[in-house]
C-alpha cells in the first residue's frame, strides 16, 4: 500500500457503535416502539426466539442481566 492511500484512509472519519446504530435508525422508518427491542437484538446478538421469550420475570436490573430459559441449545443462560 502507498503512502497516499494510508493517509486518505486515516483521514476518513470514524463513527463509533453506538452513532451507527442511531444512523441506522434515522435513515429508516422504523417505528419509535421497536426501537427498543431492535437495539437489544443488536447489542445482545440474540435470536429472535431468545428475544420473544423475555419475560419481566427473566430481567434482572441489578446485575443488568437477561436470563433466557430456553436458548438455541435448549440450555439456559444469561445475557449481559
């Protein structure tokens, strides 16, 4: 690689995580509501079945963990 092409590539800005995801959900007409849950898929990389099975009960605030009963390996778990 030249010089010149690892100076254009520095110089592009750089966005971080978190700016991508709120572009993403400025760019889309994705409704308010969903924005939430589509957030945690994201962040968490949970499957839509470990997503649709979150009960409040499986919520816990103070250690901010998700505990899934039943994950892709029917085993349970917890999500940070």
């Amino acid at each position: 690689m030249d010089e010149h092409a690892a100076e254009a590539r520095d110089e592009r800005p750089r966005h971080t995580y978190a700016e991508a995801v709120e572009r993403f959900f400025a760019e889309t007409s994705i409704k308010p509501r969903t924005k939430p849950i589509l957030t945690l898929a994201v962040e968490t990389e949970m499957r839509r079945e470990e997503l649709l099975g979150i009960t409040v009960r499986s919520i816990d605030l103070e250690r901010r963990e998700i505990h899934l009963d039943k994950t892709k390996t029917n085993a349970r778990a917890a999500c940070p």
